[in-house]
C-alpha cells in the first residue's frame, strides 16, 4: 500500500486462519500444496495444487478447513492502481479483478505449461540483478499479468463453478443460506429471521453454517457488509449513505466494525480511498 505497486510472498508455514477479511490490495493466490475450501464473498471453491485466484480489494474471502500441516502458496498482493497504470490499450491487467458475471469464477486450474511459466516469472520478479532491476521486475510483473489474464480468459468459468458446487461436502442448503444473505444484505438480517425463513431452528442453521464454511453468520454478514461499505465509499458516496445502504443497523456498529476490519474510521478510509 506504502509503495502503491505489488509484493510477492512465498509462504509455508500453517498460521492461524483469519476471519473473512478485506484487504485494500487485489491479491493473486496460487496454492502449491492445495488445501480443502475457499469462501469468497459467497462462492465456495475446493483448493488442488497448481489452482490460482484472483479476488478484488472489495471481496471478502476466508480460507478454511487446511488438512495439511505445511500449507504452501504464492501469494501477490497488487495495488489496483499500479494494474492500472501499467494497462496498455485494450490490455487490461486488471481483468481479473474487475470481470463479475453470474457465472464468474474466482479459480482457474493453470496447465503444466502455465504452472511452470507462473513459477519462472515470479522466480524472475524475485531475483532480479541490482542495475536494472526495478525496470526487470516490473516487465516481468507485467507479462505475469499478461499469463494470469489470458488464462483467466481462456478458462471455462461456468464449468469450473459446476465443479465447484458438485464438489464432495458441498452443502445445498448453505449456499441457498448465502444467496439469502447476498440477496438481502442491505435489510436487517439475524439469525432467528434466516432460521424462520428457512424453516430451521437457530441451533440448527448455525452449526450447519460453520460447518460448512468455517465461519459464524454473524461474522459473514459483518465482512460483506464492510466489503460492500468500502465499495461504495471508493465510488464517493458519503460516509452516511455506504453505512445506510450497507445494511448495519446503527451508526455505532458500523464505525466499530469498520475500524476493527480496516484499520482506519470510515472517514480516514473515504478521504484516502483509492479510486
């Protein structure tokens, strides 16, 4: 953010997982290991090695459920205007971040072909040589984005959320849960009234919530409704609109919950928004 360009992180470690969160950057995840579940905003995706995905700085997401003790991805962390400042034409290499149809899906599958060109190019970002070596990195960066777009573009996007959706422990009544949820995001919306309209008790409609996606109702609807405030602040609505058509029922729960999620009051974020 500081530098407004991109990082590169190689991690491995197994750390604690994160509440579904927001960042201010777009992020391309690339699992080496693989894992079980991804949730962004409301799509769940099963994790294989060689997977890559593409998630916006308004998306909230939450990796859940990793059944490996060594959990090894790539992970680039793109400030949406360097993508931006470094388009050329009709190439734009912030494609990936910006396309959303109905049937759009977060996740492409890289060939062996890709997956050994993702790795040399990211090697190549990472090892560039002191004379020349911001030039290197960012036309190395630059055709990395080139290889993520066109296989972005190339990927069969209603296919792959087929997949997704058939997937083994996938569960139907969570994702009619979240479509509720999306569709509604902007009323009040609590447990007892999902539980009434779903014809379930609250016990019940909360465990099977969890246990599908990892996380509680309640935290879901807060991280949506803080993606949805930041959107809306970064389009240059006022602070009092993003809180009321974000659905948070008063003033104070929305500023709390927005301080704790972004690290500055909605104000700050409006007047530093990136837009």
């Amino acid at each position: 953010m500081q530098t407004k360009t991109f990082a590169v992180a190689h991690l491995y470690k197994e750390e604690k997982t994160m509440d579904m969160h927001i960042h201010d950057c777009c992020e391309i995840y690339f699992s080496i290991s693989g894992g079980k579940q991804f949730l962004i905003d409301n799509k769940f995706y099963s994790i294989s090695p060689g997977d890559l995905f593409a998630i916006n700085q308004y998306e909230s997401h939450y990796l859940t459920q990793i059944d490996r003790a060594v959990h090894e991805r790539i992970v680039i962390s793109v400030h949406p205007d360097y993508v931006k400042a470094l388009s050329r034409g009709s190439v734009n290499l912030g494609e990936c971040f910006e396309k959303r149809s109905g049937n759009f899906s977060h996740r492409i599958s890289l060939s062996k072909e890709q997956k050994q060109r993702f790795l040399y190019l990211v090697n190549k970002i990472c090892d560039v040589p002191e004379y020349g070596g911001e030039v290197l990195e960012e036309a190395a960066f630059m055709e990395l984005m080139v290889l993520i777009n066109s296989a972005f573009r190339g990927s069969g996007t209603g296919e792959s959320l087929k997949k997704d959706n058939d997937s083994a422990g996938y569960n139907r009544q969570v994702d009619e849960i979240l479509a509720y949820i999306n569709r509604n995001i902007a009323n009040e919306l609590s447990i007892g009234s999902l539980a009434s309209h779903f014809f379930m008790s609250e016990s019940y409609i909360c465990r099977i919530f969890k246990a599908a996606t990892g996380t509680t109702i309640n935290k879901y609807i807060t991280a949506r409704r803080i993606s949805i405030a930041k959107a809306l602040l970064n389009e240059g609505l006022n602070v009092q609109d993003a809180y009321e058509q974000s659905g948070f029922s008063d003033y104070s729960t929305f500023f709390k919950a927005f301080g704790k999620a972004v690290g500055l009051s909605p104000k700050r974020y409006s007047q530093c928004s990136i837009r």
